[in-house]
C-alpha cells in the first residue's frame, strides 16, 4: 500500500490571507504576466479589487479570462489567441468550481500547444485519444469564493456545446501550486452557492469514507470535515458577517477532498455528474438532491462507514449496534440540508419525469466508467438505479 500526495506546495488560510501573502508568492515565483481567470460576478467584488490594485501597483501586467457554470469549451477557448499572445508565467483563479477547473484546463492546453476547441477533447478521459504530458506547464494559484474543494484536484471538466458531453481531464500538474483559503473572498458570494457547495464538501466527506479504496488519513480528515461543516453551515448562514464560521467551513471543504487521488468517490457524484449536464442543475444542489437517498441505498454495503458519521457527529447510542449507529446517518445529512433551506428534489428544479429514462442511461455509463463496486455490488443495478431516481423525483 502507499499513499500520494498531491503537487501543493502551501495552503495559506487566514482572514486577508491573499492581501498578505499573494504577492510575495508571485514574486518569489519572478512572474511578471499573470492570467487572471475568474466569472463576470467576482468582477466587482471588493477584494478581489484590491488584490488586483496590489499586483498592478508592482508593475505586474495582467490578462483577464472569463468562465462559467459547467465551464463550457467554447469559451473557456474563445480567448486562446490573446492568452498565447500575452504569454502568461502564472495562472491565478479566483471565483468557484468553473474558474478553478478553467484554469487547470487552459495550464494543460497550453503546456500541449493546443490551438482549437476541436483539438481539446480527444486529451479527455472520455476518450483517451492523447496523453496530456504537461512536461512544460504554467503553474496555476487557486483563490476560492465557494466549498467545492475544486483548487485540491488535478481534476477538471469541460462541457462540449455540440455533444452537451462532460469531458473530464486530469493530470497532477493541473492541481493549483497554491491555494488561498480567505474568507474575506466569500463575503459577495450567493448565500445559495455557498451552502450548496457546502453539501458538495458534505458529499465528499461522506463518499470518501465509503469509497472502494479507503485509507487513514482520508477517512480521518473526512470525518474532521463532516464535524467542522455540520457545526458550521447554518451557523455560516445565520451570520454571513462571521469570518470566523465561513473560514471553518472552507478548512472543512479542505478535508474533504484531501489528495483525492487516493481515493474513489461514488454514486452520489455519478449522478451528480449527469444532473449537470442533461439540467445545468449546479454540482452543490446535485448533492443536495442525491447524498441522502444514496446514503440509504448503501446502508446495507455501508453500515460500518455510515456509523462512523454519527459517532463523529455525537448522534451514535453506546448501547446501540452499528447497524442502528448507521441508520440515523443518512436522516442527520437530510436534517441539515433541510435546516439549510435549499431545494432537494429533482422537480424542484424543472427535471420532467419523461426525461428520467435517458437520465438512468447516462448514468449507468458513468457508474461502470467509475467502478464503484459498493455500488455494482447487485444482480440488477438498472433496476436499483431506475427506483433510486424516481424515489429522488
């Protein structure tokens, strides 16, 4: 057995973190043309204009790129020729999932001189038509504004317009070099993206501790994660002003999804995956939707791991069995999303029950891409699947 860690070199967390800290690591690193990628809504946000003041007051150029939801490829390359053109020596993030993931991506096409949206997806774990080697890579800094934990992987997707496809890329190199948990960045942030992607951090957490391939060090962080965001979500929603309870949760988002290359995350992501693309549903209301009612489709796989979250938690009964410890853990996920006060069905979001069949198709293919085996653990998974959906419906 071994365990690898992934290519970060500092995590640097704190309230004014990045005003404290950002530029003595970009002149450590001699850079002097940054490309910013971040979304029109960080645009105004007030530290995310300071930090940008600092950077220009040291003389250091800098080019703006703009993502979105589910990152599509189109624009993630609309702006390649400028890129190339300004040649940047540092990629700096700032914003949630899609600017993060888009600035892992744009690191790797340029690293393979990548010139056109055609030529990106064949790189894809989709299709595994071309390695990304990414030998000569700009490195890439991560300044987060939400829970997804996006800036701990070296993984990242793009939605192809044409094909409404995901394609998923990954590469160590891709992981951010540096990222910057401060949660004066957090202030502007949607309180619903914020506690949606605080489940997604739940998903994690939860989904590492029954993964296929479990290790220490994962499983205790994961439970540390559960602990500190189910102490501090609502509290986080309840007093948005407390810098306090939004960086806890950010170090519990951290601890989800810590060198994730060392585990395999399950159903609940697979068919959060599906629920993006086929209904641009956001990945942290998928969780909202899913973990719950998965976590009640792998009791019977799971009991062990599951009484582990009440344990950690404080719900779990000395007298009790670990078969009863477990069976309370998916009700406490369910109780906190529903104190949280975010949509948790699918018609919630539009989703039409004539579409569902396509729906179990897609993510049929996503489970046996995955592997999962607690959840092919069954003579008839289309059929689980197919009760699974509708029961989420």
């Amino acid at each position: 057995m071994n365990y690898q860690f992934l290519p970060v070199e500092y995590v640097q967390y704190g309230e004014d973190i990045v005003q404290e800290e950002l530029l003595k690591q970009i002149i450590m690193r001699s850079a002097k043309r940054v490309l910013i990628v971040t979304t029109k809504s960080i645009l105004g946000n007030e530290a995310y204009n300071g930090m940008l003041e600092k950077i220009h007051a040291s003389q250091i150029e800098t080019l703006i790129t703009l993502s979105k939801q589910h990152v599509p490829g189109d624009l993630l390359m609309k702006d390649l020729k400028e890129i190339k053109s300004f040649n940047p020596d540092l990629i700096i993030s700032c914003g949630g999932g899609s600017p993060i993931d888009a600035a892992k991506i744009l690191s790797f096409v340029l690293a393979e001189d990548i010139q056109a949206e055609d030529e990106l997806y064949a790189y894809s774990e989709n299709k595994q038509e071309k390695k990304i080697a990414m030998r000569n890579y700009i490195p890439n800094f991560a300044i987060p504004t939400t829970l997804s934990a996006a800036e701990f992987t070296g993984i990242a997707g793009v939605t192809n317009g044409e094909d409404q496809v995901k394609y998923k890329f990954s590469h160590l190199n891709m992981t951010p070099k540096q990222v910057f948990l401060d949660p004066v960045f957090t202030r502007d942030t949607p309180e619903w993206l914020w506690i949606s992607t605080g489940i997604r951090a739940v998903d994690h957490a939860v989904e590492t501790l029954y993964s296929p391939s479990p290790n220490p060090v994962n499983t205790s962080l994961a439970l540390q994660a559960l602990k500190k965001l189910h102490q501090n979500l609502l509290l986080s929603k309840r007093h948005p002003e407390n810098l306090a309870y939004r960086l806890e949760c950010q170090l519990g988002a951290w601890l989800s999804l810590f060198s994730v290359v060392n585990i395999k995350l399950g159903l609940s992501h697979s068919i959060g995956h599906q629920l993006g693309t086929l209904y641009d549903i956001p990945h942290g209301m998928t969780s909202a939707i899913m973990l719950p009612f998965v976590m009640e489709f792998l009791l019977p796989r799971t009991y062990h791991e599951q009484a582990q979250i009440s344990e950690e938690l404080g719900f779990a009964s000395p007298g009790n069995s670990v078969t009863e410890n477990a069976k309370k853990a998916p009700g406490l996920i369910a109780d906190l999303i529903e104190s949280l006060d975010i949509p948790n069905r699918l018609r919630d979001f539009d989703v039409k029950k004539e579409s569902i069949p396509e729906l179990i198709e897609n993510i049929l293919v996503d489970i046996y891409a995955e592997r999962n085996d607690f959840v092919m653990e069954t003579e008839s998974l289309e059929e689980e699947i197919t009760r699974l959906i509708y029961k989420v419906w």
